[in-house]
C-alpha cells in the first residue's frame, strides 16, 4: 500500500504559519490521489485536503478553505500541506494518507496513512 | 459541516457480534454508495477496513462486515475479540463543499 512519512509539525503562535511535508516510498506516487487528516487531542478524525495524482484537483474542507494551501511534487514523492492564519482550533495531529484512486471524488478512500505530525497552536 | 453520527462507544462480550451505526443525511451516506470505515487504536493512525459500503481490502478479517440502509450505514463485528477493541470511525463523500465526512467516532470495549 505504501509508506508515508511526515514531517513539520511544530508549536506556532496563533495567526503563524507552517508548512507540514509527507514523503512517499513504495508505490507510484504520480498515480494516487492524497489527502491530509486531522486529529484534535481527543477528538475524532477531520478530512482537511485532498489533491488528485496529477495535482490538477484540488479540495479543501471548509473549516481550512483560503488558509490552507495542499499541493504535491510528483518528481520528489512529496505532499505538503502549507497552512497560514493558523489558530487554536487548528492544533492536532496531522495524518498524511494515499487514496486508492487516482482522484478523490466520492471514491476517496485511505489505504495507507503516516504516523503523523504534531501541530500545537499556541501563545 | 456536521460531522456523521456514530454513538460514542459500544461495548460486548468475546464471541458476541456487535454493529456500530453511522446516520448521515442524503447528501452523504443517504445518497451515494461511498461509505468506509475505519479503526484506530491507541496512538496509532487509523486503518481501512471497509470501502465502498461493504468492501473488505485485502487482509482484513470476514469478521468485519458492513452495510447501508437509507442514511445510515453500519458496521458489524463477529466474533468478539479483545484485539477488536479500538475506536471505529465512519467515514462518506458528501456533495457539500466539503468533500469528505467523519463521523465522531465510536469506541468499542470488549467485556
């Protein structure tokens, strides 16, 4: 299914930015959509972004939409995860994870997660 | 966006089956075929187990099976076993803006 390995997680002010990375081995990167996923502490999972393989979709959920920017380097095996105007609300573990398809449409489905990042949103 | 509604845990004793509910709306679970799930335990990522409303990925025990019925889909596990015990979570495309829904989670204790 693959690995996926991230990086980047940090304590930041609030209004701060940070960028997250997710290297991928294993598999054909170019051909899978990714996605980002969140965990607040002790709370449940949120879908926060999804690129499709060729980096030509683009999705966001609402509650990240004009602050987060999702975008991949298909030469490098990497997703990222640039986030600006970051606030408390915004502070969890963040999972990389593989679509099985190659776009994330109503088919998007995780068969391969990272064991995540930590952000902590903070004065 | 609301998140999908699963109770918040479900307990059963080894060898007994228990079903976890997943209620959506028609613009997810209701209206579209693209239900999984998944389980985490303890400080680990989540794992897929069902995609697709009923499909197993490869290696993934037969013990766990899934359906849907109107807006609420739902996860059954045979068996009981005290490895089953994880947190499960829901997981559906919706046609809001924002593409992909969670439910809040349930977690399953074995008695």
């Amino acid at each position: 299914e693959g690995d996926l390995l991230e990086s980047g997680g940090d304590l930041v002010q609030p209004g701060g930015s940070l960028r997250l990375s997710c290297a991928a081995s294993e598999f054909t990167f170019s051909r899978f959509a990714m996605t980002w996923v969140r965990q607040a502490p002790g709370k449940g999972l949120e879908w926060v972004s999804g690129i499709s393989g060729s980096g030509g979709s683009i999705y966001y959920a609402d509650s990240v939409r004009g602050r987060f920017t999702i975008s991949r380097d298909n030469t490098d095996n990497t997703l990222y995860l640039q986030m600006r105007s970051l606030r408390a609300e915004d502070t969890a573990v963040y999972y990389c994870a593989k679509v099985m398809s190659a776009f994330c449409g109503g088919d998007c489905y995780f068969d391969s997660w990272g064991q995540g990042t930590q952000v902590i949103v903070s004065s | 966006q609301s998140a999908l509604t699963q109770p918040a845990s479900v307990s059963g004793s080894p060898g007994q089956s228990i079903t976890i509910s997943c209620s959506g709306t028609s613009s997810d679970v209701g209206g579209y075929d693209y239900v999984s799930w998944y389980r985490q335990d303890p400080g680990k990522a989540p794992k897929l187990i069902i995609y697709g409303v009923a499909y197993r990925p490869s290696g993934v025990s037969n013990r766990f099976s899934a359906s849907k019925s109107g807006s609420t889909a739902s996860l059954t596990i045979s068996g009981l076993r005290a490895e089953d015990e994880a947190d499960y979570y829901c997981c559906s495309y919706t046609d809001n803006s924002t593409l992909v829904l969670f439910g809040g989670g349930t977690k399953l204790t074995v008695l």
